[in-house]
C-alpha cells in the first residue's frame, strides 16, 4: 500500500517522515506479530495433530512430520531471500509484498478448502493451567498429610480408550499428595481444588521439570540470533560481487543457513534414521535432548569459526582489501546444520513432552526461544559496550571487534553446553499408559 498509493509514500524530500507512513508501517510490523505469535505454534500442533498415536504407522510417520515441516520451511526461505529479495532490490520494492501477500491468500484459501478432511481433536473445556493450579492448590492443603509409600493408593481416573494417563515418577513427591484420597472424601466427588489425579499430578511435574530445558535453550537462541544480525553485517562489508554485472544482496547470504537446515534434515530423516531406529530399536532413533545437545555443540564450532573469520576480515580490512563473502559459508552452512538439529529437536520436544492439552502453548514455549533470545544477543551487546574499554560492536565493523564479542559467546555457549548436558542426562521422559483397545489396534497394524 505505502508502495502504490501516492498518498501513503513516503516523502523523500521532508526532514521528518510522514506520519501517515510511520503509522501504516509500523501497524504492518506489529500485524506480523501478531499473527506470526497467533498460527504459528497452533499451526504446527494442529499438523502433527492430524497423525494418530494409537495407530502404529501413523506415530511414526507423525516422528517425521516435524522434519518435513522444516524442509518446506527451508524451501520458503530460500525464495524469499533470492527471488523476493532481488525483485525488491532490481524491480519494485512493492512488488516484493504484493507476491508476498498474493501467496498468503492462496495459501489461507488452501486451507479453508482443507476443512472437511482435517481431523479434530476434543479438548477440554477450560485452561490447562487451571488444571495445573487445581494440583498446587491441593498439594497445598494437604501438605501436613503423610505421602502414602504405594503409589497405587493415589487417586487415578480409570483409563478409557483414545485417553491415555501418566506413569507415576517418584520425582517431585511433595506434589504427589494432591492425590491423596482423604479420609472423608471419596473417589471422584471431591473438589477438584482439594483432589487430583495421578495423571494430573504427573502433568504439573512434566511442565516444571521442562523449565531448566527451556531456560537452557533460550542461550542457544542468542547463537540463533547471530545468524540474521551480525552474520549478514559482516556480509554487508565483505565483497560480495560474483561477476562484473552481479553483487549478492546482504540478506540474500541467510539463504546458506537455509541450505544447510534443509539437507541436514532431510539427510537425517531418509538415510540416517532408518539406520539409527535399526541400531537401537526405538521408533524415534536418538532421543530428543539428544538431537538438541549436538545442534548446540555445532553452533559452538559455528561461532569459534565466526571469531576466526572476523579477525582475518579486520585484518585485511586494515591493509584495505575486502575479504571475500564466501569466507563466511562454513559459518552460515553450521549454523544451518545446528539448526537442523537442535530446531527440530526442540519442535518435537515442546510438543511431545508437554501435557496433551498444552501442546499449542508448548510450541509458544519454543518460538520464545527464537524471541527472547533476540532480546538477549541486545542485552549481550549493551553489556560488553559498557564495560569494554573500547566499544566491541559499533556502526562500523571495522573499528569494533565483533571477533572478541565471538569469543565471549563461545565461552557462555560451553558452558551452557554443560548444564544441558547434566539437565539431559537426569531428565525423565513422559512415560505413557495406553488402555488395552489402544494397545490391541497399535498390534493389529
């Protein structure tokens, strides 16, 4: 719109902006937002919704979907930051929207026409969180009652075909007297405030045991973030040119991260899984944090590339030659390989460790690591600019040293590394019982 109609340019000439134009683009950026935070974690629950987990095939086919989901995810990048990028910067800025929102409207009637042939699942009524503050509340009141030493004498709901409950854990065992049956209650007409079920009590324990994880994840956003900032601002002072008539566009350097995500996931689902799932005869191959542990130890080896690059970069940036931009695509090809690990592990582990009923906001829980760790790399940058003697990131690169800003992160990037690792290694995996209909048709298959 501020593309094609004249009242809405923006004026080239004024000293101060339109506000007319300042309105309308900041509106379009927080309409992204906004939508981006509303369908995308409900988006990718509802796809891997569409699998059934009582039917053996389908869940492990359902193991896959997130790999492929960031395979057409790759596929999306890679035209946007090629096609769409040099139609905005050789044609017509607008016409990089405009088929940017031409494609949005067909992709939405897609899905409208889609409709009869998803499946749906019933939830329940009401917040899942008021479920989880039903088992504090009630672990709360009955906190001086002495914890039963059998966990079959806590209250349980009889499983029923296509609702699976929860293994007791002997975790967390303070929270476990929210199932104690009271001597003057009974077994399911007390207030859901003073008595909970075993799978209840186990829900509230998968979402605290998950919080040192996200915690953890949300430092390996910071290294995520380097990859749309300060990777393709080193790109913008390199040489880019291909030939005489060419020069790649800065942003068009992310399409590498893309490239490497896309192969690296593909190759890992087609060749290595059926090979892993062989050597330890578990439909899912490597376990989850697993997965995550190796994408953020290659983003380790990624940014101790990255500091080495930048020196060499400033160091001919001194003598006054350019460092070609290729330099940079051992950096940006890592960064894509970790996040073919580690993105997706952590997609299957926000939705699969979660309660069933939370697997939306369990997916919100991921995409905060993508956000929060933005916010993090900012809060990075305004603390070692404060307290180094010289300013390590300034407007220009080549008087700031991103290398040292690099090596600090490296250094936090191990060491988060480690806690991971501690956290994985003690972590205890949703543990599911299925009714004995549920068992018998995952046989039949």
């Amino acid at each position: 719109m501020a593309e094609y109609i004249p009242s809405l340019k923006p004026c080239t000439t004024c000293e101060h902006g339109n506000k007319k134009h300042e309105v309308l683009f900041y509106l379009g950026i927080y309409l992204v937002s906004f939508a981006t935070g509303g369908y995308k974690p409900c988006l990718q629950s509802f796809g891997a919704d569409q699998f059934d987990e009582n039917n053996a095939k389908e869940r492990k086919q359902k193991m896959s979907f997130f790999n492929w989901w960031n395979i057409c995810l790759c596929c999306g990048i890679f035209f946007g930051v090629t096609l769409i990028v040099y139609m905005q910067d050789n044609v017509a800025w607008g016409l990089g929207f405009l088929i940017l929102a031409i494609t949005m409207a067909v992709s939405l009637l897609v899905f409208i026409c889609g409709r009869p042939f998803y499946r749906y699942k019933n939830s329940p009524l009401g917040s899942p969180l008021t479920t989880l503050l039903q088992v504090f509340v009630a672990a709360f009141v009955k906190r001086n009652l002495p914890s039963p030493s059998d966990p079959s004498f806590l209250y349980e709901v009889p499983m029923s075909p296509g609702k699976p409950s929860l293994s007791h854990t002997n975790r967390l065992r303070c929270l476990d007297k929210a199932a104690i049956i009271e001597a003057n209650g009974n077994d399911g007409s007390t207030s859901r405030w003073r008595l909970a079920s075993v799978t209840q009590v186990e829900e509230l324990k998968l979402v605290l045991n998950m919080i040192p994880i996200w915690l953890s994840c949300l430092i390996f956003g910071i290294g995520l973030a380097q990859g749309t900032t300060f990777f393709i601002k080193q790109g913008s002072v390199m040489n880019r040119r291909v030939s005489k008539h060419f020069e790649i566009p800065p942003a068009t350097l992310f399409i590498m991260i893309a490239i490497g995500m896309g192969i690296t996931v593909a190759i890992y689902d087609k060749v290595l899984l059926p090979y892993i799932r062989k050597s330890t005869k578990t439909e899912r191959g490597i376990n989850i944090l697993t997965r995550i542990g190796i994408g953020m130890a290659i983003l380790v080896i990624a940014i101790i590339i990255s500091a080495l690059v930048e020196t060499k970069r400033l160091t001919s940036a001194r003598k006054g030659v350019k460092l070609s931009a290729f330099w940079l695509a051992p950096q940006f090809l890592l960064l894509g390989i970790g996040d073919g690990f580690s993105l997706v592990g952590m997609q299957e582990y926000f939705y699969d460790q979660v309660p069933d009923s939370m697997r939306s906001m369990g997916l919100a829980l991921y995409l905060s690591v993508i956000g929060v760790g933005s916010f993090l790399s900012s809060f990075l940058i305004i603390v070692v600019n404060n307290f180094s003697t010289k300013k390590w990131i300034g407007k220009d690169l080549n008087s700031s040293r991103l290398d040292y800003f690099y090596w600090f992160l490296t250094v936090i990037f191990v060491v988060n590394l480690c806690v991971f690792v501690y956290l994985a290694r003690i972590y205890r995996y949703k543990s599911v019982q299925r009714s004995v209909s549920d068992v018998n048709s995952c046989e039949d298959m």
